[in-house]
C-alpha cells in the first residue's frame, strides 16, 4: 500500500510567491515530496530552482508537454502536478496532465472561458482523476467551524449574505492608463494572461468560493458594477448576488481601498443568528444567536466541531493562517490522492477540498459579473 506521493510543479519558480507557499504547505505533513518541474521558460531561472529542491536533472524539464509525457511514462512517475502559473496556462497545462493520467491541483480561476472549465471537469470525470482548484481560505480552520454551524442549524436558515475583500496595492495605478506597474503581480493587470478580469477573478471570486463553501449554496445570478480606472481590467467590484436558496447578498472585492491589506470578511446572516469571519484574523469567528450577546469562538477549543479539531495544528492561542490553510486543503487532497491509487473507496468526508466543480463554479460566476457590468448591471443566470 503506498503511503507516500511523488509531485510535480509547473511554474512557481523560487522567485514566485505563490509556488513557495505551495511548497511549504505541501511539506507541512511530509506526505509528498517534489520530484520533478518545469517551473519557469526561462532555462536559468528553471535551473536553478529545480538544482535548489535538488531534483535529478532529468526531471527538470524545460516543457511541461515533455513533463506529462515522460512522467507518466516512468514507473516512479509523479503522482500530481501543482499548476502555479499564470492564468492564461491552467487550462492547457491541466489538461496535457489529465490526458496523461496525473492528477491535478491547479491554482484559480480554472480557465478563462466557461467551456474550457467545463472541458477539464469532463476529462477528469472520465478518467477517475481528482481535480483540485486552489481556493486557499476554505482551508482555514474557522470557516471549516462556520461550515459546520451552518449544516447544523445553529443560525436557522439563510437569509442574507454580505462578504467583502478589499486591498489597496493598486491604488496608485488609478487612472494611470496603460503606465506600467512594478508590484507583485502586475501581470494580473493584462487581459492576455489574467484573462477578463483582474478584481473579481483574483480575489472576488474568492469571496464566492468562500460563502459557497460556508453556506452550501451556490450563486444563481449576479447584477454587477464594475470600475476600471482608465485600466484595461478592473480594479475595483460591487456586486448583488442572489443564492440558489432565494437569499440574496452583497460582494465587494477591491484593490483600490486605501487601508486595507487583505481584508477578506465574510458574513452569513440565518433566520436565527449571524456568523462572521475576518482573514487577518483567523484564528477567531463570531457568532451571534438572535436575542444573545455575541460568542467569541477561538481555534483550538474543545468546543469546536469535529472537522475543526481534525484540522487543528496549534494549541489554542498560536497563530495558524496561510501556510496552514494551504496545508489542510493539500492534507485533504493527498489523503483523497492515497486513497484512490490504493484502491480504497473515497468517503464524502475525504472530498473536503476545492473541486473541478467549485473551479467550474468560479469561471461562471466571473464571467457572470463582467457580462452584467457591460449589460448595465442587469442581472445574469450563471
């Protein structure tokens, strides 16, 4: 019975943020080990990063097609790709490994059009192959806690739903035209590798993932306004929502909002009580039962649900947050991965992480908001 993964990367060179957190996050439980990349087009920058995670050189492939191909050609071949490009690549990049029989962990949004989302859902149902999208924040323990009181009926039914995310790093960019930005990501700013848009699918749609993951609903349509700047994508989102349940909401994600780091916060508000989440502060969640003084839960207690001790890493009073988020989707996800080459029958409970459907789910609902923010803001069925 195998009990440990070899994976692969594709982009995510040593000087790219996101393929580091992947990395460290991966390492945390020690069950997959990296063993082969094709982490940048750039031979040197390549190089480099696979001789830095010491990978035989064979496996530092300077093309990810020669990567799928030779991998699942070899008998101690990958087990997974971690896709951490930039947008414009997922699709293709995931695909070329689905097709070779690899499974897939891909960074969001899933694709720039619906129909290649759709497309990748369909091979990865066909062939057997678990397909993850990284949408990090379901990973932290306190939105797992959230999820559990709102399945058990703590807050009554959903009624309304509020949830923002709001940055200021591009600020300075507004009404700059086509000047260009020398920031973390500025690629994101360009239609051709971010896709349609920047705001909304950078960190709206993580708002999206997020209350869908809380509440178990899913969006059914959106009336959408949208501010560019004078930039080619937007910079800033406001958005009514309406879930499949009739309650209806408000999105507003933002990288223009002096202030304001990575303020993601989430409210879900029930016919009984309200709950709230707050990203730079994740260790906590408030909850509030009609005609009672709000409640302070903190990580770690020995009043959390089972699926929040399940995933607790820290004794109470220590920080978890990125890294860990990180880690507890890609546990979930190496442990589904196991299970599968093990033969063994996949629970509901071992599926706690991002699928293929929710990654279908975010190109719809981005697509959704950019087709109402040119129609006028009338509303749009995903």
């Amino acid at each position: 019975m195998q009990k440990i993964l070899k994976y692969g990367m594709v982009g995510g060179d040593l000087d790219a943020f996101i393929g580091g957190v992947h990395r460290i996050a991966i390492n945390f439980d020690g069950r997959a080990f990296l063993t082969a990349g094709c982490f940048n087009p750039n031979p040197d920058k390549n190089r480099e990063c696979g001789e830095f995670y010491q990978l035989d050189h064979e496996r530092i492939y300077s093309d990810y097609r020669e990567m799928a191909q030779k991998e699942s050609a070899r008998e101690d071949g990958i087990d997974f790709v971690t896709i951490a490009t930039p947008n414009r690549m997922h699709y293709e990049i995931a695909k070329e490994f689905l097709n070779h029989g690899i499974h897939v962990l891909c960074e969001k949004p899933l694709s720039f059009e619906v129909k290649e989302a759709e497309e990748l859902k369909n091979i990865a149902e066909k062939k057997g192959l678990l397909f993850a999208v990284n949408y990090s924040y379901s990973g932290n323990n306190m939105v797992k806690e959230a999820k559990e009181l709102v399945k058990s009926g703590v807050i009554g039914n959903i009624i309304n739903v509020n949830a923002e995310y709001f940055q200021e790093y591009l600020v300075d960019d507004v009404g700059k035209g086509d000047q260009k930005m020398v920031k973390l990501s500025s690629w994101r700013k360009n239609p051709d590798i971010a896709g349609i848009s920047n705001c909304v699918g950078d960190i709206g749609s993580h708002i999206e993932h997020t209350v869908s993951y809380i509440t178990g609903l899913r969006v059914k349509k959106v009336a959408a306004v949208l501010d560019y700047f004078d930039q080619p994508l937007d910079l800033n989102a406001n958005i009514l929502v309406e879930l499949e349940n009739g309650a209806h909401g408000v999105y507003c994600s933002s990288q223009v909002c002096v202030g304001h780091m990575n303020g993601l916060v989430v409210r879900i508000f029930g016919t009984e009580g309200a709950i709230e989440w707050v990203q730079e502060n994740p260790n906590v969640l408030s909850v509030t039962l009609k005609g009672q003084p709000t409640q302070i839960y903190n990580r770690g207690m020995g009043y959390m649900s089972e699926r929040s001790v399940q995933v607790n890493r820290l004794p109470s009073g220590h920080p978890e947050g990125l890294y860990v988020a990180f880690a507890n989707i890609y546990k979930s996800y190496i442990s589904a991965v196991l299970k599968t080459i093990n033969g063994e029958e996949l629970l509901t409970e071992d599926l706690d992480f991002p699928t293929v459907s929710d990654g279908l789910e975010g190109v719809k609902f981005i697509h959704a908001v950019v087709e109402s923010a040119h129609k006028d803001s009338n509303w749009i069925c995903l």
